[in-house]
C-alpha cells in the first residue's frame, strides 16, 4: 500500500502516471533556447484576449484543450481539475477553465503551484478516487507585472537579479495504475513519491530578487526528501528547481553544501532553461507558475519517456508575496513542492 | 474501499474524523445569535496587529492554535495543513501559519475554501496518507472590503442585498479512522463523503450581490450530491450553505424547484445564523472563507457531538471574482463544496 515516508513524503505503491502534457507560450519563449520543444507558440502575447488576464485565461484554455486531445480523452471524462495561477483570487484559472465543467480542486502555491497540483492529483489517483485527473497552471509576464509591480506603460527598470515571468501554461493528463493497463497507452513517466514543502522565511524582502527569497525553500525541500528517502543527490539524474535564477541557484548550492549535500553536478532550473539572459535580458532566469509547467512539459518529460533521464526530483518554487503584503513592508517567505519523476518502459 | 461515487462525489469507508475544533472570531460576530458559541471573540478587530492583513493572520494563528490544545496535539504532529483566504495570493495563510511549520496544501476556492479544504483533508486521512491533518480558514471584513470594495475609510454605502464579510478563523484537527481507535477520543463527526463542485456561472456581474452569483453552483451541487448519493433531501437533518444570504437562500430554493427538489424544510445558511439583520444591518447576511468555517465549528459540529443532529450536508459557496475581473466587467462565477458530516455514538 501507499506509504507515509519520513515528514510530509508519500511514496506511492500504485504510481501514478502522466499520460499526456502540453505546453502553450508567448512570443519570447518561443524565440528561448526551448522554442523548438513547446506545442504551441502564440502568434502575439495578448491570445485573442482583450486584456492580459484573459489572455492568461486562454492560455490555460489553450494548454487543457491540446493535453486532453494528445490523451484522446474528453474534458467530462476528468473526474478532478487541480489548478491555480499567480493572480490574486487565482482570476485566470477561474475564467479559463470553467467551460470545461470538470468537478475544480483550485490550488494557491505561488510559482510552486505546478508541483502541489501534482502532487494533489497523484494522491488523488493513487488512493483510489479518481482514475483519470487534469492539472493547468500559467503564469503571464504582462498580467504578473501588472499585479505584482508596475504597469508596462510605466516602463520600470529591472535589477540583474530579478526574474522575468514566463508567459505560458503547461498542462498534464495523469492517469491510475489501472487506468493505464486498461488503456495500453504509452505514458510520459511516472509519479513514485512526493515530498510536501513548508514555508520558509528567511526575511528577504526585496520583491525584485525572488530567487533569493525561495532558495531557502527549496534547500529545506530537496533536504527533507533525500532524508526521508533515504537517497543522496546522485540517486536523481537531475534535481530540478522551477524558478530559482542563477541568482538563487547559487545561494540553493551553498545552503545545501551547509547541510551537508554537493548538488551541483545534478541542479537544473527551469528558469535558466527557457531564457537565455544574455541575449533576451531576462536578467536572472524565467519565472512564475508557468515556467516550470511548460519547462517539464517541453523539455523534461520527453527526456524521462525516451529514458535519457531515468529518475528526476522536480521541485517547483513559490514565493508568497502579495503586492499588499510587500508594501506593508512584509518578508517573502518562500515553499517549495517536490515530485519524483521516473522513466517507465513502454510496450510500444 | 473507498468509493467513486458518481460524478466528483466520494463515499468513504474508513471514514476519518473531526475531533476537535476552534472558532475566533471579531466583535460584531460576537455581539450576534451565536455569540455565546464561539471560542474567541477579540477585544478589537486588530486581534494586535498593524493592519487589517495581519489581524486576519492573527486570526488564524490563535484558531489552529487553539484547535490544536483542544485536541492535546503538537504543530509538528499535523502531517499536512490545508488552508487558504480571501486576499489576493493567500497572504492571510501565508504569515499566520508560517511558525507552525507543517506541510502546507494552500487551497483556494474563494468562500468555498473551507469546504474544499476538508474534502482534501478528509481524502488525505482515508487514502492513508496521513494520520493527522489540520484545515484553517479564514476572513476579516475590513481586509476584505479594502481587498474587493473600498476602504473603510471611504464609508461607502451598501445595498441590502449586499453581505457582510465575517471577521473570523475556523480551525479543524482531523484524524484517521485508525488513530481515533487509538486515541480513544471523542469526536465530533465523522467525515462519511464528499462532492466537489464545478464553476457554475450564470452571468451575474454585480459584486454587491454575492447570493445571486453563488446559488447555482450550490444547486448544481446539491442536485448532483443528491442524484450521486440516491439521496433525498429529508435524507439530511439539515442542508447547511455557506453565505448566501436571503436573497441567495431564495434564488436556491428556486432553483432547487426547478431540478425536482424541495428544500425548504432543510435548509439553513450559516451567512443567516452569525448576524441578526435586522438589527446588526448587515445586508443579507454573513459572508466570507471565515463564516462557514466557525459556524460549523461553533454552531453545527456541537450538535452533531451530541447527537441532535444526525447527518448533515455542508456545503461552502464561493464567488470566484477579484477587483481586477469585476472591473473589467467580468461575470462573478460560483463554486460549491459538499461535507457530509454525521454523528458518532462516541464512548465516553
């Protein structure tokens, strides 16, 4: 049976599989060192949308459509959505996908968002409650400055350390065991464990260096799995961060070398993925709860199904600031949500 | 083994249990028919702090507390915590629960938050992922009118169909079937299923008539919890919504009309229990993540301790709009959860 492992980890006897996944992104990731992977680039950033929370919107609309067509499944055939987005009153998610009518877990974890969902779905599915579940996340550059800064109009400079939010929406068909056998489908990888973050604070205030508000976060994530796993970094041939920048992944490898563990061999970010900060200027990396959606649809999911990676540890970041809080002159405390990801052998 | 039922319900067998529970709530709250049931009720609406943020922050730290010493349990005890509010990225949540230090599931569904955090809470317990868990929700209405309406400063008036944010936290230490046995406790009830609800949107745009907009997604959900369960509504000692307030309750038993059911005699509103009307002028009733959650704590779950109640359908409303939606000229689209919570002949 499904197992309780150390403090707040699951290691699932049924694993769960993602089946399918899609990705939808705006004209700069498109034009990013991932172009070439995502499903879909749009044409301009705005989607046929009047304004940029319904641009958003479409996004996740977009994103739901293309995973439940790759999975040959109807949206009513979806017992669970788990969803949620960086706006306030999580705006996109609610307009986006409320056509679809499927029975709606909305979830609020920051950029981490992508991988509580997962985590949410996949013991959904392997408890027995659900056999075939959806998970969207998004984020949208223009709706996050919007909400978390300044207008465009206003043209605020940006430090080097700041990240930029990544216009996109991932979205993931995750499948039971038994759903899988009955369907003979081919399955992108699947979901062995999960560790469930807490929030760290370790008193950053500065809305512009996010990275530095979730290292913290993350650090007490991948540290708390490899204890209650009992594994060392080396047993995942990546370690996977959603947004930390190269800012935050540099404070992630000392905080870690200071509990003891060197991840620098296996340390990937989604967000230095899907930017080149040279020659786009997104300053430290990409950002927001669609940069690690899209990132693992695109990029790390085709890599676990063709087995060139066999076991990765993917570890969304969130940071919990509000533009409220923040000009209350609040901390950024930081959470983190890991989930295994493992190679699994098709039959085709 | 637990049981799909239907479309997005769940019928537990090892059902966990609600064994204690905490309501803090403001003064107005306090002055109203249920005053004499709740915990808590501050001395002022700051509950010691800044600003209205971190009073509703306060309110979640001395609930979870509070129902933590209730139940004889540690912070580190709790595998997981599920919570969530009103304010634009959850910041109610994020610094009033970041001391405890517990993995945290941050859910939002608008009102319905409080719902949805104990279907999860509850699917957690009986897929045998956790022992304990602890659900905290919450809201305040000066956060809340300065985070959807205006500042209180601007003294604007108010129609009657209008609602009154409540200032409160509910908080809920749940228990698998396991380690009740163990424990040896009473408890308050037991968690016997769950329906998750779709969006529902029927178009309304008018942010002072929250009732309106949420009635649908309670009859769509009552409806399919009914037709799930082969259910009758006297099947119930009582159907409990949220916050829909008069003019909600009446829309609701519309509609219900119209699907074949009759209500009437089982319906209460928790929005209709926390205030007289009449004499606090507060619109249509209570409203807020924080008024279902300590009406259910302080009002429901005594008699269901007690046996006067037997069974009872809990179902948290939620109106899924934000200041940016509602001024773009958005709809106000609505959301339900459904408890079903009965009575346990405990030992003692």
């Amino acid at each position: 049976m499904d197992q309780m492992v150390g403090t707040g980890s699951l290691c699932f006897s049924e694993t769960p599989f993602i089946l399918e996944s899609a990705s939808v992104v705006g004209t700069k990731e498109g034009e990013g060192p991932l172009g070439s992977c995502f499903d879909v680039i749009g044409e301009d950033d705005k989607f046929g949308a009047d304004n940029w929370e319904g641009a958003e919107s479409s996004l996740q609309k977009a994103a739901l459509t293309l995973a439940l067509g790759k999975a040959d499944y109807k949206a009513e055939e979806m017992r669970y959505l788990f969803a949620g987005d960086l706006l306030g009153q999580t705006i996109a998610t609610s307009f986006g996908l409320k056509s679809f009518e499927i029975p709606l877990f909305g979830v609020y974890g920051a950029c981490s968002t992508c991988g509580e969902s997962l985590a949410l779905a996949s013991m959904t599915l392997a408890g027995g409650y659900a056999d075939r579940v959806a998970v969207v996340t998004s984020s949208h550059f223009a709706s996050a400055e919007k909400q978390f800064r300044f207008p465009l109009e206003y043209a605020n400079q940006r430090p080097v350390c700041a990240t930029w939010t990544v216009t996109g929406s991932g979205s993931f068909v995750l499948v039971s065991a038994e759903e899988q056998k009955q369907k003979k489908a081919d399955v992108l990888a699947r979901i062995a464990g999960i560790t469930t973050g807490k929030i760290v604070d370790y008193g950053i205030k500065d809305s512009m260096n996010m990275g530095a508000a979730m290292a913290p976060a993350a650090c007490e994530l991948i540290a708390t799995h490899l204890a209650d796993f009992n594994r060392k970094p080396e047993d995942y041939d990546k370690i996977v961060t959603g947004d930390l920048g190269t800012v935050g992944q540099e404070i992630l490898f000392q905080l870690m070398r200071e509990r003891g563990y060197d991840i620098t061999k296996v340390h990937e970010d989604c967000g230095m993925k899907i930017f080149d900060g040279d020659s786009q200027g997104t300053g430290a990396g990409g950002s927001g709860c669609g940069c690690s959606a899209v990132t693992l649809s695109a990029h790390y999911l085709p890599m676990l199904k063709s087995g060139e990676l066999k076991r990765i540890l993917f570890v969304p970041t969130g940071a919990l600031l509000s533009p409220v809080s923040f000009n209350e002159g609040q901390t950024i405390p930081g959470i983190a949500h890991g989930i295994v990801l493992e190679h699994v052998e098709n039959k085709k």
